[in-house]
C-alpha cells in the first residue's frame, strides 16, 4: 500500500509506516505545504496513494464529487 500522509501528519509516522513494509511519503516533501485538499486529492488518485489525515474535510470532497479514489484514512 501507498500512503501519502497529510500535512497533519507528523512526518515520524512516515519512518514507521515504512518499517511496517508501507510505501510512505509525507506531502511536505513533495507538494506545497500550503496545497489545497483538492490538490493533495488529485495527487494521491493520479500516483496511486491513500491519503492519512486528521482532516475531516476529506471524506466530504470525496462524497461531493463522487470520487472513488482515493482512500483516506
């Protein structure tokens, strides 16, 4: 699995999602860390990444566009 984690991460969740055999990235090292969620959404649905967050406001905008992806933990 493929986990993209969201700037309300902490970026230590990264270091062990990866020694649990995960594929993890924090957003900050990779996008603006000022981005949008739609633009963390577009991100994480075009490489394949669930997205692990704090923000409620994830499941909504997946719920308003009728998205299937991605997944948010």
């Amino acid at each position: 699995m493929k986990i993209i984690l969201d700037m309300n991460i902490p970026e230590a969740w990264g270091d062990f999602l990866r020694d649990a055999g995960y594929e993890a990235i924090h957003w900050s090292r990779i996008g603006d860390i000022r981005a949008d969620d739609d633009a963390i959404v577009a991100w994480a649905r075009e490489h394949g990444h669930v997205i692990f967050t704090h923000d409620l406001d994830f499941g909504s905008l997946l719920f308003t566009t009728n998205a299937t992806a991605p997944s948010v933990l």
